[in-house]
C-alpha cells in the first residue's frame, strides 16, 4: 500500500482541493449567518465556488 495515495483518480491534490472547498463554503455560511450576506449572496457565492 506504500505509496498508494497518489495514485489513480484525484490524489492529494484533490484532497486539497476539497479541504480548500470546505473552508471556503464554512466562511461563507458564517458571513451569512453573521448577517454580513444576505441568502441571495450567498447562494450566488457558494454556486459559483461549487462550478470551479
């Protein structure tokens, strides 16, 4: 199994990407909540991070 990660499909890029992903939506549901995004911004901005 050595070595296995960074085979195949994804590997630790994309890992990093998710995690990346994560935290980006997490801050945007917290400007939300903090009341410094309205819903419509913040479906706007969280579309908009999910297609790239």
């Amino acid at each position: 199994m050595r070595g296995r990660l960074g085979r195949g499909r994804g590997g630790p890029g994309l890992l990093a990407g998710v995690d990346q992903l994560h935290t980006q939506l997490t801050k945007l549901g917290e400007l939300r909540q903090a009341g410094l995004l309205t819903d419509e911004e913040f479906a706007t901005q969280k579309a908009r991070l999910l297609q790239s």
